[in-house]
C-alpha cells in the first residue's frame, strides 16, 4: 500500500468511529420506539380508523363506513355530556385534594420525630395496593347496613340514619373522589417530601434570623424550590385520574343510572359491553383531544411560569 493510500485509510477510520459514534444513540433506541409504536400508535391509529365506522360486534355483516355519523351522534347524546361533565368534576377536584393532602403528608413527615421511618414507610401502603382491591375496601367502608363509615358517623351523632353512599345519584361521585385521593395522595407526598429534602436548611435558618415568619417561609422558600415538582407530578395525576376508571366501574359500574359515569368508563361500557366498537372508538377519540389540549395548555401555562 502506498503513502497516500495508508493516509486515506488513516482518515477513513476516525470517520467511520464517528458515524458509528452518532448513530449509536438512535440504535439503542429503536427497539423501544418500535415497541411504542407496535403498543401505543398502532392501537390509536386503529381506534381512530375504527370511530369512522358503524362496527357492532354482534353483526359483523353490517359493518360500514359512516365518515363522522358516529361523532354527530357523539354531539346529540345526552349521556356524553353528562359524562363529560362528570370527568371534569371527577379531575378538578381529585387531582387537587390529593395534592393538597399531599403535601400537607411530606410537610410532616419532612419534621424530625419518633418513628419518622415507619410512618414514611405506612404513607406508601395506599399507593401500592391494587386499585380493585382498594374499591372493593371502600365499598364496603360505604355499604349502608354493615359498612364502617356510617357506624362511626351514626356513633358521633352527625347523622342519624344510614346514608347510601354509593346508592345516591347526588352522593356517589363524590364518594368515589374520596376514595381516589386517599388513594392518590401518597404519590404527591413522596414526591414533595423528595424535593423538600432538596431544599438547602441553611435558606430557613437565613430566613429566621432576619425574622420571617413560618407561612413567609413556606411561600418564599418552600413552595419556589417544590414548584418545577408539583407541576409536573400535577400533570401526571391529571392524566392518570382522566383515564382512570377501574376504581368506578368496580364501586358502581357507572351507576346509579349515569350518576357516576365519565367519559373512559362511557367509551368503555360502549365497546366491552354493548359490543359497539365505532361508537365506542368516537368517544375515546374525543376524550383523547380534550385531554390533549389540557394537558397542552397546561404545559404552556407552566413553561411560561418557569420562564418567569
């Protein structure tokens, strides 16, 4: 081989190890892009293909396009305003109160005291059980003739008869928020408490020598250095209580009547049990975009906060 050869052959090879260089990152990530897109797009791409279809499982021969029939009908149906209404109420207030509830757990469990550990340990204990687990729990704590709830409220005279709680169209849902965010509200805690500890000490103690009271504290230290933490497990919760529905459909199935029916539990009860996959698919389609534009105004209005 001559100089110049071994001098092209020199050049080449550094060349080759950068490309290789560059490319390594987007080959370590294909296999999981390519799963993603097999489990997530794929069945979303299908779900959207299916809302234009008039497709009921019980008569396949009939099955036929129907372009945006099944969202006209979706626009007409009572039972999807109802449900919509009751996501909102369902998100608005579950997602707060466990943050709330949240937060007021890592506040305390951030102080020094006997048992500190186990107790930071039991906080968890909601969190980890299984969702059908924790409604078949509560619907026995609300059961009217042997349920804990009632005994106890009956016991400190603040009712005097047992109250239906999962029984009563204007008490349901509310029962049920409750139950989610006692189950919800340890994952803000570990998360709070986390970046509560990332707090450096030596801000308060600054803060107490120059007089500042403990809620000056708490709004000037605190809750700037646990911000960038609630919004993002803030946004996490409200897409998980959005899609939530397993805690519903085991308490009351969505009943009574439509009184704790919302749009994933809707979506679900059309496809699974009525066997209308097209009208079913319209409704998780429309509940994807609403969700969609929440959850990208909110990540708006939180960057523009941050920049700030």
């Amino acid at each position: 081989m001559s100089t110049i050869d071994q001098a092209y052959a020199l050049d080449g090879a550094p060349k080759r190890a950068r490309n290789r260089a560059r490319l390594m990152p987007y080959a370590l990530l294909a296999p999981a892009v390519l799963v993603t897109l097999l489990v997530v797009f794929l069945p979303m791409l299908e779900a959207v293909v299916t809302s234009f279809y008039e497709f009921i499982l019980f008569k396949p021969k009939a099955s036929h396009f129907v372009g945006l029939q099944n969202y006209m009908t979706l626009l007409q149906d009572p039972v999807f305003w109802t449900a919509l209404w009751h996501t909102a109420i369902w998100i608005g207030l579950t997602v707060p109160l466990q943050m709330g509830l949240g937060l007021v757990a890592a506040l305390l469990l951030n102080k020094e005291f006997a048992w500190r550990g186990l107790a930071r340990a039991l906080v968890i204990i909601p969190w980890a059980l299984p969702s059908v687990v924790i409604a078949l729990m509560w619907r026995w704590i609300y059961d009217p003739n042997t349920g804990v709830l009632n005994d106890l409220l009956i016991y400190l005279s603040v009712i005097q008869t047992a109250i239906p709680w999962l029984a009563d169209p204007d008490v349901a849902l509310y029962a049920i928020i409750a139950t989610l965010t006692w189950q919800g509200f340890p994952f803000f805690a570990v998360m709070i408490l986390a970046g509560l500890q990332g707090i450096p000490k030596s801000q308060y103690e600054a803060a107490s020598i120059d007089g500042a009271s403990a809620w000056r504290q708490f709004r000037h230290i605190t809750l700037p250095g646990i911000g960038p933490i609630l919004a993002t497990v803030g946004l996490l919760r409200v897409i998980w209580v959005a899609n939530s529905m397993d805690v519903i459909f085991v308490m009351t199935g969505g009943g009574p009547g439509y009184a704790t029916h919302t749009l994933p539990l809707y979506a679900f009860i059309k496809a699974r049990q009525n066997l209308d996959f097209g009208y079913g698919s319209s409704i998780a389609v429309t509940f994807t975009l609403l969700l969609g534009s929440v959850v990208a105004v909110y990540i708006a209005r939180t960057m523009r906060e941050v920049e700030r």
